[in-house]
C-alpha cells in the first residue's frame, strides 16, 4: 500500500501537470468506487486548483466550491494517461478527463473495490475521512508525537500506523521509522522514555523525507503496480541490519511480517509471535 511518501511525490507530479487545467469530464467506470452525495458531473467544467497529500489521501481542488478526495485503499492506482478509446478500461473505475488526449484515472488492482472516490462541496476538511485525520507525521516534535501516541496509550507499531493519531504512515515506513530511532515495535508508548520522543521526532521527517526525495525519482505523474521501494528494515527479514550487521528478526502479524533489529531496537530481544498476537488484540 503506498503511504505518505508515495502519495506525496504523486501529488506533486500531478499537482504540475493538472494544476489550471478544466475538466472535461467525469467517468465513473465503477460506479461503486464514487461515494458521496454530490453527483460527478458536477466537477464538468471546474479548473483545477491544485493537487495535494493529506494522510494517505489525495486531493484534487475543484474551481472555488468542490474537491475531489481520493483514498487508494491496499489496491488502488491512480495516474495521468489517455481516455479509452472504446470500452473501460479493465481495472478502471474512476477517470476524470481534461483534454481528449489527458485521463486521471482511478485503477485498482483487486477485485475487491475498497479504494473511493468522493467529491464534496467546500475544502478537503469538508470530508469525513479528512477531517478525521490526525497531524502529518512530518510535522511533529517530540511531544507532539508522545500526545498523539499516548492518548489514549497503544503499542508503538499499531500507534503509529492509527490515522488518527498520525496521519500517512503504515506498515512500511512504521517500521522504518521505529529501526531508525532505535525503537522496540511492541513498547507500550505510556512507558516509553523521554529520549524516545526525541528519537522519534528527529527520525520520522528524515525517514519520510529521504523517501519522499526517492519516490520523486520514479513517481511522477503515476503511481506504478508495483514500487521500487528502497528500504532498510521493511521486507528485509534475513538481510543484515544496515548498522549493527546482525540479520534482521521479524514478527507475522496478520498476513504481514513486521521486521526489526533486535539489538538496536529491542536491547536484544526477540519476540514471539504469540506474544505478538496476544498484545495487539
Ligand atoms: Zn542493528
């Protein structure tokens, strides 16, 4: 799932290529992925103001009224590319067109259809999903992060992921975030030390920052099926720890592994998969 980093260099990719232009028209290929209680073609004929990331989200400014709130879910895929020529496309389920030669279309890669689409009247905080957001992650200090991961208290990794706590992180750059400030996944976030907040606030915006500066090297205006992620602990399970050199322990959580260093994160403790389960029930 792309998280904040993907989403951010998308935006600005498309933020340069849609920016002023005036929607043609509106495509809902699949009619449930456009929720929401303002009609498509009500966007028909707004310029486009702007793109831009909030969360995980993107969000598309609509003339002076409208905005376009787009959610990826695990499989959605959104990029500029051309209208059909005859049926939808397969995969397709929203396209918002601007010229005859200009899509931004919707994909998803699931059958499953989870990823929306929803235009609401005013600002993006018009939208529930939106509003619902916590602070971007890049903008916080240390006790900024201790506020939003203390209350109410949680276990780190899962804090970290909550969007309402901290918005546009995920499985990914959670445990990103956690190896590069020495952090032990499973800490209950009421017992962390001070020092830890500070680790915490100092790695997040380099983290997400250094990926935001990758992902602008390879996503532009695109968000491709499958990304050329460069990670240091996220899907290395085995691979010596970038800094210590010991391999990289990992817990499965869920359908997914979480990885870690377990002499620079957890004082050298390995956890058990049990005790993982147990915590994050
Ligand atoms: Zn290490």
């Amino acid at each position: 799932m792309p998280e904040l980093p993907e989403m951010e260099a998308l935006a600005r990719g498309l933020d340069r290529e849609l920016r002023g232009r005036t929607v043609a028209s509106v495509h809902p290929y699949q009619p449930s992925t456009f929720q929401g209680s303002v009609a498509p073609d009500e966007a028909v004929g707004a310029t486009i103001t702007g793109v831009a990331r909030r969360g995980k989200l993107i969000i598309v400014g609509l003339g002076e009224n409208l905005t376009l709130v787009v959610h990826l879910m695990q499989a959605g895929r959104l990029g500029l590319t051309s209208p059909p020529a005859g049926r939808p496309p397969r995969r397709a389920c929203l396209g918002l067109r601007v010229d005859d030669a200009t899509e931004l279309r919707l994909r998803e890669l699931s059958t499953t259809h989870r990823a929306w689409a929803r235009l609401v009247r005013g600002p993006a905080g018009a939208d529930p999903a939106v509003a619902a957001l916590g602070p971007e992650a890049v903008d916080l200090d240390a006790g900024g992060w201790r506020a939003a991961l203390t209350t109410p208290p949680g276990v780190l990794h899962t804090a970290l992921r909550q969007g309402r706590r901290v918005a546009g992180v995920g499985r990914c750059y959670a445990s990103e975030i956690m190896w590069a400030a020495r952090l032990p996944p499973l800490a209950r976030t009421a017992t962390l030390p001070d020092d830890a907040w500070d680790r915490l606030a100092a790695a997040a915006p380099r983290v997400l920052g250094d990926a935001v500066e990758r992902a602008g090297r390879t996503i532009t205006t695109d968000l491709p099926d499958k990304q050329g992620r460069v990670t240091a602990v996220h899907g290395h399970f085995g691979d010596p720890c970038l800094r210590c050199g010991t391999p990289l322990s990992r817990v499965a959580f869920r359908g997914y592994e979480l990885v870690y260093c377990a002499p620079c994160q957890t004082g050298g403790r390995e956890y058990a998969d049990r005790r993982m389960s147990r915590l994050l029930r």
